[in-house]
C-alpha cells in the first residue's frame, strides 16, 4: 500500500511542504510548495539562528548558506501559499513537485486546489504524534456526492467537562432524590393537616353533643338537667301503667313508667294497692280491687283522675312473662335487701333462691321470687319496691336501639291490651333503657295516707314533680267512704248492702267476705269526726245504735262495716 507521507516517493516530487491543518484524526495535512527565491529575505519570527537553541522545528536537514558576514544565513520568509521549499518530515532530501493528497489519491500537475474546511484553521504547533502508516478508511460520501462528515468528527469540540453522561447521570440522580424528599415531606405534612381537621371536628362534635345532652363539665351538674327551666305543667311526659299479674299466689302490682322527654329523666312510680279510686258510678274502690274489677281500661281511667295524668297505654305483665322477658335480656342485677326463699320448695332449711346482697345477679325465676315476696308483718309497700327494682334492672339491660327492643317485645308473644302495640311498646322501652344506662333514671313510691287518699303536701314531688298532674282525691264534706265485709255466710248480702249504702249518699268500698260467720255486726270508725257518720251508717243498715264503736278502719274507708248474722236487709 502507498504511503502517502512517503517523502521518498517520486510521484510526490521535490520541493518544500508546509502544514496547512489537520484532517478529523488529528493528523497534519501538508501541502507543496513551488521553490522560488524571494528578492529580499523577510523577517521570519519563527526562525532561529543556527548557532542559537539549534532547533528549528521546520528544518529539512541541510545547512543554511552562510552569508558574507559569516553568520547563518536566515530562511525565507514563511509562505502560506507554497512559496517556500516542501517540508520533508523524514528528512530524506528527496521532494516532490507533485501536490499533497491528503486523502491518497494521485498527485496532479499544478498547485493543490485549498480546501475550505481545511485551510480555514492552521494551528500554530505540531498536532499529535500519530502512526502514518495506519490504514485510511474512505471517505463517506452523501446523496449529493459531497463529503459526508459525520457528528463523531466535530464530537471534540461538543465535549465539556461538566456534561459528561456520568455527571449527568448523578446531577438527574441527585434531583430525583431531593424531590422524591420534598414530594415525602408534602405527603406528611398533608396527612398531620388531615389528623388534625379530623381531630378538631370530632372534639367539636362531641362537645357539641354533650352541650345538647346537658352533660358538658362546667356547663351542667347531677342537679341541674336540660329542660328544668320549663315548668313542670308544660313538660312532655310519656306514660305507660304495669300490671304485674301473680299468677301463681294471686294478687297485682302496679307501677307507672314515665318518660320525662323535656328533662330527658327517666322515672318508675310506685303505685300502692291502697290508693283510693272513684269508679264511674261514684263508689270509692282501690287500685287493687279496680284492677280486679274494671280491668286495664277502667282502672287506667280512674288513675288519670286521681293524678291528674295522661296514661299513653297500659302494659298487663303476668309472672311468667317477666320471666321469660329478664331470661330474654340475659339475666339482671339487682342490689337484693332480704333472702327469698324458692316457692316450689316445701323443705326447710332449704338455701334461699335469692340471696341478699349488693349487685346479685338474678335469673328470671329469681327475678319474679324476688318481685312478688312479702315477708310476714311486711307492708305491700316492701314488696312493690323489690318489683320496682327488677323493672329497672330489665330497663338496664334492655337495648336502647328501637328495633331490638321492639324485637324482644314480639318474642314475648303477649297480646297487649289497645292502643298499645307491640312497636310503641318496643320503642317506649328503648327510651328508658337509654336512660338507665346513662344513669338518668331513678324509682319513686307515691305516698298516700291510710285511708289511701292523696296529701297534696305530700304528693306534690310525685304527681307535680314527675307526673306533671294535680292530686284529686275527695275533699272533706265529700261523700262518707263505707267499706262492707260480708260475715253472714249469704253471698248475695254484701250487694244488698251495697245498694242501701249508695242509696243513702255513702260511698261503698268493697271489703269482700270473712273467712267465716260473725253473729254481731259492727260498725267502727277511727276518727271522733266520723262518730255521727258511723250512726248514720248503722241506721241505714238497720243495724243497732250499740253495734256502733270506735276502732280500726280499712283502708280508704271512713267507715267500715262487718255485716253478722244479725243483719236483715231491706224488703226490695
């Protein structure tokens, strides 16, 4: 293969060369240039002397004339267009007239035409050392047929330092990770706005709600409930009357249950046996013979005459569903005041069933044992109470959403007496349940005087307070109050003198019949004021003066009468 640096090649000719720039691969491109003598030497600022440093970059070799001074003769002036001798890089001597093909190709006769890309940069020194005898490769060509050169070429002039794929690659990495930071630390600080928005609306909600319910520290106490500066008359009250029915013993219990919904007070009102009722005909009767006798409808309408209330509904429970509705609840706990012996045990010294004791847990035959016991020598007031207690206990355990306690209602499968339905009556108790969980609920005996009427000094924290009613017992100058126990042995006696009585002005009050005959009737009264009314009494029975005598009376009653063999009735 030629070289084409081959100084020594003839097709190159003789001559000097000089180095117009450098091709892509940072090797020099030289041209010829025709020898010719300047008229006058110019001023070289490259050139040395010989006997200087001794170096001459462009030297081909040969000794420079000595000039007549006896100094070195100084080179030609430098020619960039090849006036000047070709430059032989290997110092071989030899030259060539024709023109340098950088590119390889065949030397012409004439001057080298310049190459603008080439020619328009000629560096001041030496470009790199580099191997002339590498192979070339070709030059690429275009659509056009013009040189081709490709971006590789130009690469070293596009290359800083501090865009290197490397610094690039760490500059995108170190970005990436400060944002991937920041987008972290906007994310926390999102969620702790978020924590705290939530954790400002519910302590407002919930401040809220107990500002509502009255139970905010500061803003309300135990003695000062929501609704207590409404007067009483005009507070909403809901009211149901509870007929415990012992089936087993005999005998009835009655309670009224009362919602409070101004107050938001829950409150069971105790109902004694002996309360005098005035029955539709105007004859004095008591709570527990007006159960018996009138049923739920008469003695609901009599009780809202006494207090001067308004019964929503009357709820007839019989021991064996208030058995099964405390199993239905899951058992209650009630703080018991006396041990109750099991009713279907007969043995003595047999374990009580109920214990007494704070927060025993009742089941529901121990429930209804514990409701219906009176001990001997005990007021029917003793024994209410203990029902009182279990009915709270129920409430307590009771759910307070609507639809479940109407739900345990309907498992009961009692026929209820109208208007009261089985929702209204699941709903009702829902409202007390919420109430004596949250511990607004509390138990209360109507007190009455022995002969079952109403004090109104007495009555007033019971019928004012909590039923928002008036006491309307009878008033002195009323109609006397005869109760008749019947000790004939003649059944038919005790209506008889029924009839007289009512016929005479007097209000009768059933005593019902002696457990056996008495022979000699009496008439007893226990208040001196009564002397004369008690006359009067025994005159209209056509009874004698003497059977006429101060002592006991029943309950309610005035008068009281104790009908013997003596007695005749009036001819009809």
């Amino acid at each position: 293969m030629n070289d084409r640096y081959d100084a020594g090649d003839a097709s190159y000719g003789a001559g000097p060369y000089e180095v117009v720039g450098y091709d892509e691969y940072g090797r020099p491109v030289y041209r010829h240039v025709p020898a010719q003598q300047s008229p006058q030497a110019a001023y070289d600022p490259y050139a040395q002397q010989q006997g200087g440093y001794g170096y001459e970059p462009y030297a081909t070799g040969r000794q420079s004339p000595v000039s007549s001074y006896g100094s070195a003769q100084q080179p030609p002036a430098y020619d960039p267009y090849g006036s000047q001798a070709p430059y032989d890089p290997y110092g071989t001597g030899a030259h060539d007239t024709a023109s340098y093909d950088p590119y390889g190709q065949a030397a012409s006769s004439g001057q080298q035409p310049r190459v603008a890309e080439q020619t328009a940069y000629i560096p001041q020194q030496a470009g790199p050392a580099e191997d002339t005898h590498a192979p070339e490769e070709p030059e690429r060509q275009s659509d056009s047929g013009e040189p081709d050169h490709g971006t590789e070429q130009f690469a070293f002039v596009e290359e800083p330092d501090g865009d290197s794929e490397d610094v690039i690659d760490w500059l995108k990495f170190t970005e990436n990770r400060t944002e991937r930071r920041e987008e972290a630390r906007r994310r926390a600080r999102s969620r702790i706005v978020a924590l705290v928005v939530v954790f400002a609306l519910v302590a407002v909600g919930g401040a809220g709600y107990l500002w509502y319910a009255g139970k905010l520290p500061g803003l309300s106490s135990s003695g000062a409930k929501s609704g207590t500066g409404t007067p009483v008359a005009a507070q909403k009250r809901d009211v149901i009357v509870v007929h415990l029915h012992n089936t087993g013993k005999g005998g009835t219990s009655t309670v009224l249950l009362v919602d409070n919904t101004t107050t938001r007070q829950g409150t069971t009102v105790l109902l004694p046996n002996s309360l005098a009722l005035a029955g539709d005909d105007g004859s004095a009767t008591t709570l527990a013979k007006s159960v018996d006798v009138d049923g739920s409808s008469g003695t609901r309408d009599q009780l809202d005459t006494v207090l001067g209330t308004d019964i929503q509904g009357t709820w007839r429970l019989d021991t064996p569903y208030l058995q099964n509705l405390v199993d239905l609840v899951g058992s209650i706990d009630v703080d018991t005041d006396t041990d109750v012996p099991d009713p279907d045990t007969r043995k003595k010294g047999t374990a009580p069933l109920v214990h007494r004791g704070t927060g025993q847990t009742l089941s529901g035959k121990m429930a209804v044992a514990y409701a219906t016991y009176r001990a001997a020598g005990e007021s029917q007031n003793a024994q209410l109470e203990r029902f009182g207690q279990v009915m709270q206990g129920v409430l307590r355990k009771m759910s307070s959403e609507p639809s479940s306690a109407t739900t345990t209602v309907q498992t009961l499968a009692q026929i209820l007496d109208p208007p009261l339905t089985d929702k209204d009556l699941g709903a009702f108790l829902a409202k007390l349940a919420d109430l004596a969980k949250d511990g607004d609920y509390k138990t209360a005996l109507l007190p009455v005087q022995a002969d079952g009427t109403l004090s109104a000094k007495t009555s007033d924290s019971v019928v004012k307070d909590i039923l928002g009613g008036a006491a309307k017992s009878p008033e002195a100058g009323s109609a006397v109050r005869v109760s008749v126990q019947n000790a004939t042995g003649v059944k038919d006696d005790s209506e008889k003198a029924r009839v007289a009585l009512l016929n005479g002005g007097f209000t009768f009050l059933e005593g019902g019949s002696a457990s056996g005959t008495q022979a000699a009737s009496k008439v007893s009264y226990a208040d001196a004021s009564h002397k004369a009314d008690a006359t009067e009494v025994a005159k209209t029975l056509g009874l004698s003066a003497g059977s006429v005598t101060k002592g006991s009376v029943s309950s309610g009653a005035d008068v009281s009468v104790v009908l013997g063999a003596d007695y005749e009735p009036a001819a009809s």
